[in-house]
C-alpha cells in the first residue's frame, strides 16, 4: 500500500475515532444530567389530595429520600418540596449524592414553607459499595473513595452520628446484585446504623423487616428515591408534639415510626408540557444510557462497555476498509481485463 494510502487511512481512523469518542461521551454526560422532560412550573403540582394517613393517629408523612438538580434529579429544591406537599407529605429530607450544595437554597426553603412541610438536611453517602443517608447534619462528610473499605463506612457513620445525625442504610434488594460487598445486615447493626430502608421507590424489602424491632434492631422507613416525578408507594409515618425538624429528628432517633405501603401506587400529581429541548437530545440519551454504570458511584462510564462498543468500531471500520478496497481491486482488474481484450 503506497504511502499517501497509509496516511488517507489513518487519517479516516482518527476522524472516526475522534468521533466515535466524542459521541459516546456527551451522550453519557447528557443521559446523567439531561433536560427535563416536561417543561416545570410551580403550577405544574396538584395539591387537592388527601394525605394518606389516619390523622388521628399520626400527623407526620416523612420521606427521607429525594433528589434534586444538585445530584442525579431533574427537579429544582423549589418543585421537590412542592412534589413533596402534593403527594401528601408533610415532612422530608433532601438527600443529593455526595453533596450539600443544596443547603443554602434549602435553608431558604425552610423558611418560605415552614406551614406546610418540615423539611430537614440530608446527604445520601454513596459510593460503588454502600448508599447511605444521613438525616439532620450540617457538614459534609466526605467520601474517601469509591470502593470504601468498612473503616471508611464507619468513620463516616459515626461522623453523622457526631453532627446528631440518623443514619439510614438504602435499598438493599437493589444494593446486593451489584454490589458484591456490601456490608452485612450485622455489620451494618453492629456499625449502629439506625434504619434500613424497607421500601425503595416501589420494591418492599421483605428480607431486612425481620431485622426491625425499633428496639435491638434498625428500625423501619421508606424512601421515595425521586429523582423525577413517579408515583408514590409509600409513607413513613410519626406523631409529633409540634410541627418542627426537632420535633422529627426526635422521633427519628427514637425509632418510632410506622410504614405504609400501597402496591398499587398513588398516582402522580404532577403535570407539565413536553420539553423541546428533551425531544432534541432523546436521541443522545438512549445512547447515553447503554454506557452508564448501573450505580453512580461506580463512575460516569462503564468502561467494559465502551471498550465493547470501541472494538464494534474498529472491527466495523476495518471491515468497511477492507471491502472497499477489495472493491476497488476487482474494479481495476475488471478494467484492466476490458483495455486488455480491447487491444488484444
């Protein structure tokens, strides 16, 4: 192959490569912070349902988990809360990954809907072997690395214990497939964790409730995870003295709460435009999402299925190359072959 021929070819590799690269990439990006897919208003929230509780026994509907723009949700602080009232909570704590860049808009919040919710600090500690919650503190605690070994699981719970904190232990049906280690329920008691999530979004942890007795075990909560609007599956019940964070972190750390559960769902109150700009990168977001990890602590990108979709690349480029210049060889024969018998 002449020179100029070599060069033509690396040429076309690099281009495709830079492409190729530079594609999957922003489609990752985009598939972990896309735009919203509705277009939402503070009008957009439907505040005409009844809470779902016996309010002669409990005046307390608390979720403990939700997300907003500051992590992996698609909702400002402002509409979480405002999703939060709507579907009949009265109490919640904020929990973006790894952060409290939210604490200075929530701190905000505090006080604009101090009559109708109670709303407390959170910080949901994740990495690629354990989600955490921790409910009530005020300081960050970092994370030391993805794959934290059992004293930085500790140290960290003990960190939100010091800061007066609760700690709560996250979705373990959906921890366990992939994340082979895990802590133990017993490691997790014997660390003095408080609570185990018993429902995540729609999944009920029937495995973890004998675990709870609220007196020698963890006790028992519910998270919606709402990292978008959805349908709600379930309530963490409690009965306050007054309507204050105080007031919940009480019961919290007395461990008296009820769950309510409803497998059929209550249904979403939450309405909104279709966004343009979504339907602009739907696209990107499906290609985006073959290539994120199944848990954010793991990384940005799965690096086993880009080096898979980098291989597809290279074997289709080299595939292409090679008919093409097969092609062109069988061309030049077959001409050659006419100027031949042409002249013969």
């Amino acid at each position: 192959m002449k020179k100029n021929k070599v060069i033509s070819l690396l040429v076309r590799f690099s281009i495709l490569m830079v492409v190729s690269v530079t594609l999957i990439v922003s489609s990752v990006l985009i598939a972990y912070y896309p735009p919203a897919q509705y277009n939402y208003t503070d009008e957009s929230f439907n505040f005409e349902l009844k809470p779902e509780y016996n309010e002669t026994q409990f005046n307390i509907v608390f979720d403990h988990h939700s997300h907003t723009k500051y992590s992996d949700g698609i909702l400002t602080v402002e509409h979480n809360i405002l999703w939060h009232i709507a579907h009949g909570f009265n109490a919640m704590a904020l929990s973006d990954h790894n952060t409290l860049d939210n604490a200075d808009e929530l701190a905000i919040m505090v006080n604009k809907y101090k009559d109708q919710i109670v709303i407390i600090q959170g910080f949901e500690w994740t990495t690629n072997r354990i989600h955490l919650n921790f409910i009530g503190i005020s300081e960050d605690i970092p994370v030391p690395s993805n794959k934290s070994t059992d004293v930085e699981i500790q140290e960290a719970i003990d960190a939100a214990h010091d800061q007066g904190g609760i700690v709560i232990v996250n979705h373990i049906p959906w921890s366990l497939p992939i994340m082979p280690d895990h802590p133990t329920r017993a490691q997790l008691l014997a660390w003095e964790v408080d609570y185990i999530e018993i429902v995540n979004e729609n999944i009920y942890d029937e495995e973890s409730v004998p675990w709870c007795n609220n007196t020698g075990g963890f006790g028992m909560i519910t998270g919606t995870d709402m990292h978008y609007p959805m349908n709600v599956y379930s309530w963490t019940l409690m009965n306050t003295t007054s309507f204050t964070a105080t007031a919940v972190m009480e019961q919290l750390s007395a461990r008296n709460t009820t769950i309510l559960y409803d497998r059929a769902s209550q249904v979403d109150q939450t309405t909104g435009p279709p966004s343009v700009k979504y339907k602009l990168v739907k696209p990107l977001i499906s290609i985006g999402r073959n290539f994120k990890p199944t848990d954010i602590a793991v990384g940005l990108i799965d690096w086993q299925a880009f080096g898979i979709a980098i291989a597809y690349i290279i074997v289709g480029f080299v595939v292409v190359e090679s008919v093409t210049i097969g092609i062109a060889a069988i061309r030049k024969r077959k001409k050659k072959e006419d100027y031949d018998k042409y002249y013969d």
